[in-house]
C-alpha cells in the first residue's frame, strides 16, 4: 500500500482549522497539568472530559482527547525532575537523571531537554505512524502470550541489573513488587488472591496508588524527617537553556531512543512505561560512562522522555489499524470515539480517511504547541524549587489524596496509599531502589497472565523460549542485559590489573 | 501555588460538566424531591459508565424527569461494590446492572441478589459471537463442535475479562447442546475484548467468543471470520453469519443491560422510573446511541424485569454447575 499525500495533506488542513487548534492547545495544556499532578493521569481525565465530548464534532473530540494523552507525557516528566515523584508509569525513568540534574542546579536544563527530546521523539514516531502503520500492526500481532511475558521479563531484567551493587536489594524489591501484583482475581481460574473478602480489592491495587504512595507520599515522610536539620544553599535553578555541550550528549539517545519506543507502544499493552525504561537501560549500557547515569547524566533523562513520547504515538496504530487498544488510555478514547459514532477497526483507514489524517497531523501540531508550552513554563516551574517545604510538601501529599481518590472513588484506597508511603519511606532509608519495585507491579499480573497461557499446549514450560525468532532474540537480550554487567566489570578489572603500579 | 490554582481550576471544570444545573422546578411533595443518582458500578470510561452517562443524558435533554440526574461512579468487585451502596439508598438512587449481578452471587463472590433490589428495566442487549481465523478448518460452527466433542481440550477458546460471564456461557451452553463435556475446554481468559481480538488475529488462539461489536468490525474487513451468533434471527449486516438456531442448537444467548432500584421502592415510584424510562427507550437519541454501539432494543418493564432476572437466574445456576464452575 502506497501513501496518498493528497489525503495526508487534506488531513493537515483540517487539522490546522481555527476549531481543531483550539482542541489541539486545549488538550495539550490539560494534558501537561494532569500529567504533572501525581496520580492524575490521562486517563483519568479523559474519562472525566467524555460527557464534554457527547456533542462534540467526533474528529475534534479524538484530536482533543489525543492531545491530552501526549501532553501528559510531556506533563509527567515535570514533577519527576522537580520533585522526584512521577506523575505516571512512564515518568518513572525520568526520576533516575531528572531529579539529580535538578538538585546539581540544573533543573532548568532538564526540563528544557525533556520537553525537546519528547517533541524529536514524537516527531519521529508520527513520521513512523505514516509510513509504517499497517505493517507494523502486523507486525504487533505476532505477538502472542509466550512473546509478551519474555518481553517483560526483559524489561525486569534490565531494571534490576539497572541497580548496580545493589542487585541483591534490586531483586528484593522487584520481589514485593511481584508480590503486589498478585493481588485480586486470578483471570485463568476466578480464584480470589489476598483480596481478604474486600470487594474493593478484587481487581488488585492500582498501580498509580503504588507509585504516588511511594514516590510522592515517602518523599514526603522522608523530607519531614529531615526538616528540622538547617537546609542547605539555596538550590540553583540554573540556566534554561541547554548548552552545546548537553545538545551533544543527549542528541542521538534522543534519536536513537525514539524508533525503539515506538514499536514498543505499537504493541498492545506494553506502552509508555516499558518503554522509557528500556530506552534508559540501553543507554547506559551503551554509554561510555555508564558511571554517570543515575547522578545527573542529560542522556539519561533525553532518552525514555523521546521513548514515551513516542510510544504514545505508537498506541494509536493497533487502535486506528484494528480497533484494539494498545493502552489504559486508548482504551477510554476508543470507548469516547465508539458512543459519536466512530468505529475503529481494520476499515478506518478507508471509511473515513479524512478523519484518520486529521488526526495524525494533528500530532504534528501538536507535538509542535507542547515544546513551546512546556518551554515558556519552565520559568515558572522552576519556582517550585524555591517553595518553602512547609508549603509544599502539604500541597504534595494533598493533590496524592486527591489523585488517589479518582482512581476508583474508594476511600479504602487512601488506607493503601498510606502503607504504600510506609513501605516507601523505609526503603528511601535503607537505600532500596524503588524502580523495580514499581515495574513488577506495573508489568507483573500481565507476565503472570501471558505465562500461563502460553504454557497451555506447550510442551514444558522452557519450550517457549524457542517458540518463535521473537522468543528467541528476546530471551538473549535478557541474558545480555543480566550478564553485560558483569563482563564489563570483568574486562575492566583486568585492563586496571594490566596497568603498570 | 500555580499547581494548586490549576487543579482547582481543573476539578471545578471537572465537575461542572458532570453536572450543569437542570431545572427544578418539582412541586413539593411530588416524588423526585431531589436530584436522581444514577450508580455507575464501574469507573469513568467503560461500558457501564457509558451506558449510565448516556441515560442521564438522554433523560434530561428530552426532560423525561424532573430535576437534575448525576452519575456516580463506583467501581469495584465486578459491580458489587456499587450495587452495594445502592442497597442502603431510596428511590433516588438507580444503578446500572447486568446478568453479573446474577453471576457473582452464584459464584459464591457476592451475598447480593436481583432479590435485594428492585428491577426497573432491561434496556438493551449486544449479542454474542463466536469468530475463527481465516484459515481455521472450522467452515461452520458444527464442525468446530465435532471436533471439540472428539477432544474438548484440543482447542484454544480465548474470552474475556472472566470466567462465567455471559461469553463463556453462550459457548458452554451451545456446546454441551452438542453433547460436548464443557468441563475439559481449554479456556483462555484476556483482559478485554481487545485482547481476545487481538490474539484470534495473531494466531495465538483458535476460537474466540465475544460480543459482535468487537467482532463485526474484524469480520466485515474479512480479518476473522464469525460463524455464529447469539440472536434469534440473523444480524443487519452479517447477514451472511447464521445463527445457533439454525446450526441445531435451540438457544438464544442475550448480553443485556439494565437498571436496578434501591429495595423496598412504593408503587408510585415505581411508576415513575417505568414512564421515565419506556420513554426514553423510544427517543431518537436512544436509537442513535444504540446503533453506535451494537445494540439492540431488549426493553422489558419493571414488572417484566423481575421475571426475567428470576428465568436468568435459573439458566445461569444450571450453566455454571455444568461448566464445573460451582458444585
């Protein structure tokens, strides 16, 4: 199939009416200030915003509510350099460099690079989009139960090997993490796991109330801790602008990062937080000075922004190709788009071209606004810096409550977030790493659920390893990422022992 | 202090399009005498939640009640949760209900039944579909049960989101019709209807059962084939597809939707939701939402509803003891 640029071009039209841009900024400012607030995501909101959208134009609704989900992911990245507590899943990678480059004095210049690398990167995958859509649906398909759990115990892998002498207290915490996710009903059999006869407990604990109990409300309990010792110099804020130098260093993670977050949004379920992270770990496994990730390295933050970004993009294909919502937030637009009347599936493209284009540019479009939004905001955020603790840690622990409580309107839930900022706080002391912990609970009922299918009719369980070339390349990468470490400390070791004392 | 001032700005937003003010101009004593709620046992963004918004909009565009009517959402335990809070409720408080409501106490997850509430109405249904791949051996949906009565667990049969609901019933029931022992299937469960598309396209499973609005759109772009549905007569738009009916199985398999009141309702209210909501079935706006959906118009009134949800009850308490999901 070829690419008609007339259609694409008429598409760019529509999209730049007066109307559609005023959905496009709309969108993406909602977006960027619910992706910014702890538990507040975009899902949440576009759920919210669907009464709004019952008697919208349906092209304008889609562009609206697309415009809220890639905002967001330029809007996640903002707390987690600025306060250490991602605002989503996908935010998760940004807290690894972004908070570091933000107490080095350089918190201006990770949010101006996260904003750049999150546009280069959704440039990239819109480009991506219209040239690939359909083979790479395909593509998506071959993904079956035995090719997603490998892929997740990749990501696991790369995330504990990720904590460098630490890897004992790594796997610990990618443990309870696991553990967690075994909460509720079990799919396979309908059997209740540790739900303790609470129904508010039988489809388990939402992620987001992990990561804003740990995160946002143990950051917290961590700094009131320390509240009474005398703070140090105020913290710089640094320039806004990044230098030549950083433009260098993170240029081609940046690029780099983007193709590989996107294939990983085009499949169904993965998305935005498996990508950023394996983005990140490659990149430090690729890095010539992989000691420097994890205390301020700009390559660090640059790749998973361009990863996520681009995987939000990739997230539309299965659902505009075939109808099937690769993420918890196409799912909500696909069940907005079906009440006007829109049906996604695998006609889309030819019913209702016109509709389909103005989407994609809208994009472009929007992509473009959010640079230029989160830029002028940077400025400003930055203030946040130099907001009195007292001030803003209440207002921190207020908008977790609040964000908790749309989750599922259950005030149980407040109950977990609670112990979750416990559990938090006593790892924040003990200096466990947090990442794999949140990981495991994002990906673990999946790679739990995908192995037991695939050992359905399978031989033993080991023979879904060599199930497809797929299985097979993705079992060497976790092997690779598990191993590399400690080949190159090896290597290393014995050139320090070659040198002359 | 800008993050607070935008949220606030948000939420208040939030809320004033949940709820834009209707009229009120309700004599006294005359029942409503306050807003109506309608529960949404599920969060912001599913099916049920779509169905209850679409109600409430419905009922107050053509100001078939008095009053303003708000939804509220309260999700969790497959719906338990809010039909709890319903029960300890008057009549101002409606909810949205389906055939779990029968499933989950069946199934020993739930102490609620239809009996703790009053039925108001069945609204609408979707019908089910069984699809194979393109290249599937199954021509017809006989052929697929031959070979599953030869060897119930030589195939793959994906469903979604649990066992016991309405999918895997229609296939359990059709199949033990065929003398099949439905307690060896080899079930997969998936999340959603997405996923359960997903894999039949994949390849990764050899039959899937879902509702035809995830289906028909596959079927007609010659992605998957559906070789039968749950209807008692063939569906505009796949007229091609036969029926169970017409493939030896004497069964008409509904996925409906409906509305529940709090217990203990006067008649007088009661009367009231069954004008309110008889009307509303026949406005256009209701065959508009319908026909985006897949839906088909299943109306039955409250006295109806109670008879219907008693015969369900009875059909699922056989269906899940054979399909060796309860004792």
């Amino acid at each position: 199939m070829g690419v008609d640029f007339d259609v694409i071009l008429e598409g760019l039209m529509t999209a730049l009416e007066p109307m559609n841009l005023f959905w496009i900024a709309l969108g993406g400012f909602l977006g960027t200030v619910v992706g910014m607030l702890p538990g507040l995501g975009p899902a949440t909101a576009i759920a919210l915003l669907i009464p709004i959208t019952f008697g919208m134009d349906p092209v304008s609704a889609l562009v609206l509510m697309a415009a809220i989900y890639y905002g967001a992911m330029y809007g996640g990245s903002r707390s987690s350099i600025l306060l250490n507590t991602p605002g989503d899943g996908s935010a998760i990678a940004a807290t690894f460099d972004g908070y570091p480059m933000a107490q080095k004095g350089q918190a201006g210049q990770a949010l101006a690079i996260s904003a750049i690398a999150s546009l280069i990167g959704g440039l990239i995958a819109v480009v991506g989009f219209i040239m690939l859509a359909k083979p790479l649906a395909s593509f998506a398909l071959r993904f079956g139960p035995a090719e997603y759990f490998l892929l997740m115990i990749f990501t696991l892998s790369a995330i504990v090997a990720l904590s460098k002498g630490a890897m004992v207290k790594g796997f610990i915490s990618m443990t309870i993490g696991l553990l967690i996710s075994t909460m509720g009903i079990d799919l396979q059999s309908g059997v209740h796991r540790f739900t303790f006869h609470l129904p508010e407990l039988s489809e388990g604990i939402d992620f987001l109330i992990v990561i804003i109990g740990i995160y946002a409300v143990g950051e917290v309990m961590f700094n009131y801790i320390g509240i009474d010792k005398p703070r140090g110099k105020k913290k710089e804020v640094g320039k806004i602008w990044i230098t030549k130098d950083q433009w260098k260093r993170s240029k081609w993670p940046i690029i780099r990062s983007a193709p590989l977050g996107f294939l990983i949004g085009v499949l169904p379920g993965a998305g935005g937080a498996i990508a950023s992270m394996i983005s990140y770990t490659t990149e430090r496994q690729i890095s010539k000075k992989p000691e420097e990730f994890g205390k301020g390295a700009i390559e660090g933050l640059a790749a998973p922004e361009s990863s996520n970004n681009a995987a939000s993009v990739g997230a539309f294909i299965p659902l505009l190709t075939m109808g099937i919502p690769g993420s918890g937030t196409t799912a909500v637009i696909l069940g907005a788009v079906v009440m006007l009347g829109i049906k996604p599936g695998p006609l889309l493209f030819e019913n209702d071209p016109e509709l389909v284009w103005t989407f994609i540019n809208s994009m472009f479009i929007g992509n473009i606004f959010l640079v230029i939004l989160n830029i002028l905001l940077v400025g400003l955020l930055v203030k946040i810096l130099d907001t009195p603790a007292k001030i803003l840690y209440p207002l921190i622990l207020v908008l977790a409550f609040i964000g908790t409580y749309t989750l599922s309107y259950s005030p149980i839930d407040f109950t977990f977030l609670l112990i979750f900022g416990l559990l938090g706080l006593a790892m924040k002391l003990l200096s466990f790493p947090i990442a794999p912990l949140i990981l495991a609970v994002i990906v673990g009922s999946d790679m739990e659920q995908n192995f037991r299918k695939s050992i359905v009719g399978a031989d033993s369980a080991l023979s879904i390893i060599t199930m497809s070339p797929i299985t097979i390349v993705l079992t060497l990468l976790t092997l690779l990422s598990l191993f590399y470490p400690m080949i190159l400390g090896w290597f290393k070791k014995r050139k320090l022992n070659n040198l002359p004392k | 202090m800008k993050k607070l001032l935008t949220y606030i700005g948000l939420s208040s937003l939030l809320i004033l399009g949940g709820c834009s003010s209707g009229g009120s101009g309700a004599e006294a004593e005359q029942f409503p005498t306050k807003p109506i709620e309608l529960v949404a046992p599920a969060t912001p963004g599913g099916g049920w939640d779509a169905t209850a918004r679409a109600i409430q909009k419905i009922l107050k565009d053509e100001e078939l009640v008095e009053g303003n009517i708000n939804v509220v959402n309260k999700p969790g335990g497959s719906g338990e949760v809010g039909w709890q809070y319903l029960k300890g409720k008057d009549a101002h408080s409606l909810a949205i209900n389906s055939s779990l409501l029968i499933t989950n106490n069946l199934l020993g997850q739930s102490e609620l039944s239809y009996e703790d509430f009053t039925p108001l109405a069945v609204l609408t249904t979707e019908w089910i579909s069984i699809a194979v791949a393109n290249d599937s051996p199954f021509a017809d949906a006989k052929q697929l049960m031959e070979q599953l009565k030869e060897d119930p667990s030589s195939i793959k049969i994906a469903l979604a989101p649990g066992l016991g609901n309405n999918d895997h019933l229609s296939f359990v029931q059709a199949a033990k019709e065929y003398g099949v022992d439905v307690s060896k299937l080899n079930i997969l469960i998936y999340e959603s209807g997405g996923d359960v598309v997903t894999a039949l396209l994949g390849g990764h499973v050899d039959v899937a059962t879902m509702s035809i609005s995830e289906s028909k759109e596959q079927h007609l772009a010659g992605k998957f084939k559906v070789i039968s549905v749950s209807s008692a007569e063939r569906l505009e738009g796949l007229e091609e597809v036969p029926t169970w009916q017409e493939q030896g199985v004497d069964m008409v398999f509904p996925h409906w939707r409906g509305i529940l009141g709090p217990p203990d309702m006067t008649e007088e209210e009661i009367a009231y939701y069954d004008k309110a909501i008889g009307d509303m079935v026949e406005t256009e706006a209701w065959t508009e939402l319908m026909k985006n959906n897949e839906w088909e118009l299943f109306y039955k009134n409250s006295a109806e509803s109670a008879e219907f949800l008693k015969e369900q009850t009875q059909m699922y308490d056989t269906l899940l003891s054979e399909s060796g999901l309860t004792d």
